[in-house]
C-alpha cells in the first residue's frame, strides 16, 4: 500500500509540476505556485503540498480553466528565501512561504515567529479578523504581498543529543530556532544558533552542524529527522513555537487579473484555512507516532514550561523586535491584545 511517507520520499527524488486547466476556448492564465516542502499529491503527503494542489484544481474548476496552475515543490523554481522577494517584483506568482523568512528584507515580517506570542491555533487565527491582522496585511500589500491563506503551525524539537524540553535544556547546544527572535530566545538560554530553512535541517543535524532543530510538527514528519534524531519534544499539547506559513501572491500579478478570477483566487484561499488548521493538528499528533516507531524518546511541553520560554521571550526577542520599527512595535502591541 502506496503510504504517505512513500509518497513524500519518492516526490523529494522526482519534484512534480502539476499543470491544471479544462481546455475552453479561453487562453488560461497560468499562475506559478512555488513552496520549499516535498511534493505528492493532491490526496497524499506534505498537507502544505496537497492545500496548493487543492487550491490549484479549485480555481482551475471555478473559473472554467481561464485559471491555471504549475506547482514547484521542493524549492525547484526558486530557492527558498528568495520566493519573497520574487513575489514582490512579481517575478513569482505564488507561494505558501513561512512569513519570518522574510525577516532579512523586512524585519517586521518576523511577527510571523515571534516565540510565545500565539500559544494555541484558534489564537493565531483570531489575528485575521481583529486590527493586528488588518495592520499585517495593509502593511504587506504595501510591500506588493496579498495574504490568500491564514495558516498556523506549532512546532517541536527533534535533537540528537538531548531533548530539549526548558529553556536550560538547550545550553552548549548547536539548534535551528527559525527565526531572528527564535535565535535570540535560544542565545540568552545558553544555545549557539544556526540559521537554516527547514528542508535543510536533515543535511545540518545529519553531518553534526546542527544538534537539534525547532520547525512544525508537519515539517519534523516531512523532511524524516526522526532518522537524524533520538528525541523528540512535542507542541501538541502546547508550544511556545507558531509558526505563520502563509499562502501568498503577488500583488501586482493579482492587480492584473480580472475582478472575477481576482475573487475566484480570495474565495479558495479563505476556504483553505480549515484545510490548514485540520492539517497542521492532525500533524501534532501524528509526529510522536512517527518518532516513537524510530524508536527516539518523545517529550511533552506543558503551560509552566511554556511559560518560562515566553518569559525569556518577552524580556529579549520582544522588546528587541518591538524596538526595530513603529510598525513592527504597533504590530506586536496588536498581537499582544489578542487573547490565547
């Protein structure tokens, strides 16, 4: 039986290009999707992967193939930091892109992994509807990025050494926290940091530049660092990491599609983010299983140790980040206002 960890190592070998459309007599527009995880299908595999091709075939059917989509797993069109800015010159047409990547270029994009400001999904998701979500995508439309999909993913550690449980635990340690402020967190909890996509972390903790790393649950399965780990620390019950990972588009490539492909393109994006949320929770739970069968030590944060990193965070990352700009500072007072 074809399982889901089949498809996710045979697709990291072959990267697929998913071509979608119905044929009518109109010239479709054909819109190039690009994400940084393995590629599968639309049924099996990375759920960020099959949201895309849903995606894909859903605006391809709604607009009766006048919309089309190529999907670019693995980072094969573009390499991953560089999709941002690729978007912003509308060099990309879409991407389903972790928001803080983009920290180099705009250091307010870091709000996207700012630790211990979103503690449960239904948190993060709040963002969309009050000002800190209106004030977020103001100022990326700005920057030419339109937000298609809310999309929110807790995190865990997977290490080689140690688990890493509290803050304590890290110190003398080499780990990928993701983020500027991630990276801060760890620093002042004793931790040297590397800074790394994801879909790196295999090669970093395989050849020992790396001991542990902090990504999504969805990321620890996908790219099988239970095969580079012993231990694994789980933010299903509750984590101080989440992670905004978008779907976004550039704007000035939305600007010039017709209004009605334009809704088309909002209306799936929005219908997306249950798809997402169910995803990402269903990954929560499924990442101590797939560690466990490796036969590494699986680990479980609680409120009181998630709390001690959010101390660290709040007397560090968040005044720091809070310093840059005045919009990244009114972006983290409106952060803060949403309840957990």
């Amino acid at each position: 039986m074809l399982t889901r960890r089949h498809v996710i190592v045979s697709a990291l070998a072959a990267p697929a290009i998913l071509r979608l459309g119905t044929g009518t007599a109109h010239a479709a527009t054909t819109l190039k999707i690009s994400h940084q995880f393995p590629g599968g299908t639309i049924d099996k595999g990375d759920f960020r992967d099959r949201l895309v091709r849903v995606f894909a075939a859903e605006i391809a059917k709604r607009s009766g193939g006048e919309l089309a989509a190529e999907i670019y797993p693995n980072s094969s069109l573009i390499k991953t930091n560089a999709q941002f800015s690729a978007m912003r010159k509308g060099a990309l047409d879409i991407s389903l892109y972790p928001l803080s990547y983009a920290g180099g270029e705009l250091p307010e994009t870091n709000i996207g992994l700012m630790p211990g400001l979103v503690s449960t999904y239904d948190q993060g998701l709040r963002w969309k509807n009050q000002p800190v979500g209106k004030a977020l995508t103001d100022f990326l439309a700005d920057k030419g990025i339109i937000v298609l999909t809310w999309i929110w993913q807790a995190g865990g550690v997977a290490s080689r050494s140690k688990a890493i449980v509290a803050p304590e635990d890290a110190k003398g340690l080499k780990v990928r926290g993701g983020s500027r402020e991630m990276d801060m967190v760890l620093q002042t909890a004793g931790a040297a940091v590397l800074s790394v996509p994801s879909n790196e972390l295999y090669a970093a903790m395989q050849t020992g530049a790396c001991d542990a790393g902090i990504t999504s649950s969805t990321s620890l399965i996908s790219f099988r660092l239970e095969e580079v780990a012993k231990f694994l620390t789980s933010g299903a019950a509750a984590s101080y990491w989440f992670m905004f990972e978008p779907l976004l588009m550039s704007k000035s490539i939305f600007d010039g599609l017709p209004k009605k492909q334009q809704d088309i393109i909002l209306a799936v994006g929005t219908e997306m983010e249950a798809f997402a949320k169910k995803g990402a929770q269903d990954d929560d739970i499924e990442v101590s299983k797939v560690y466990e069968k490796a036969g590494a030590k699986v680990s479980a944060l609680d409120a009181a140790t998630v709390g001690k990193w959010r101390d660290i965070a709040r007397d560090t990352a968040w005044k720091d980040y809070g310093a840059k700009t005045p919009m990244a500072a009114n972006l983290l007072k409106l952060a803060a206002e949403v309840s957990a």
